[in-house]
C-alpha cells in the first residue's frame, strides 16, 4: 500500500506542469476611470432615473390628458385618469426630492 501510494504521488509530480494565472481587470461600469465615491455613484444614479424618468413622465401625462378627454363625463374614467396623474407626479416628486435631500444632506454634513 506504501509503495503504490509513493508511486502515485511521484508521477503525480514528476508531470505536473506550473500554472501561471493572469490578472483580470474588471471596470466598474458606475465610475470608469474615475475615483469611486458615493457621491458620484449616487449622482450618476439619480441622473440616469432623470433621464428615464423625463419621457415616461411626459407619456404618462399625455396618456392621463387623452383618458380624461375621452373619459366622455364618466366618473370612472376621470377618477382613473386623476389617479394616474397623481402618481405621475408623485414618481417625479420622489426623483427630484432625492436629489434635493441629497444637496442639503452633503452641504450640512460637508466634503
């Protein structure tokens, strides 16, 4: 059992090849090529849902305008069409609060 286990381990090291890793860099998709701080992480986020969040708004408000035009006096369809309204405004009334509170939360606590 000795010597099969000693063979074993011999040939296992006689042909064992050296292994030589790379590096792989990895690129932060939120900040390449710049410092990584929550400052600009946050900021980069709240532009982007700005950015997404400004057609959306637009479609939402003309979808509520279109509901309410043809909502033809129905109380239903007008009480829809304020409830979207309402939410839209609420979605970029979050958006733009977070960014605000931010600016204030930054100034009084400093760099």
């Amino acid at each position: 059992m000795m010597v099969r286990t000693a063979t074993l381990l011999t040939s296992v090291l006689a042909f064992a090849s050296p292994v030589h890793a790379q590096t792989v860099t990895i690129i932060n998709p939120l900040c390449p090529g710049s410092t990584c701080t929550f400052d600009v992480i946050f900021d980069r986020l709240t532009n982007y849902a700005l950015l997404v969040l400004g057609p959306i708004a637009v479609i939402i408000i003309l979808w509520v305008g279109f509901t309410y035009m043809t909502s033809g006096g129905s109380p239903e369809r007008i009480k829809q069409a304020h409830r979207a309204l309402l939410w839209a405004i609420v979605g970029i009334a979050i958006v733009l609060l977070a960014k605000g509170i931010y600016a204030i939360i930054k100034t009084v606590l400093g760099p």
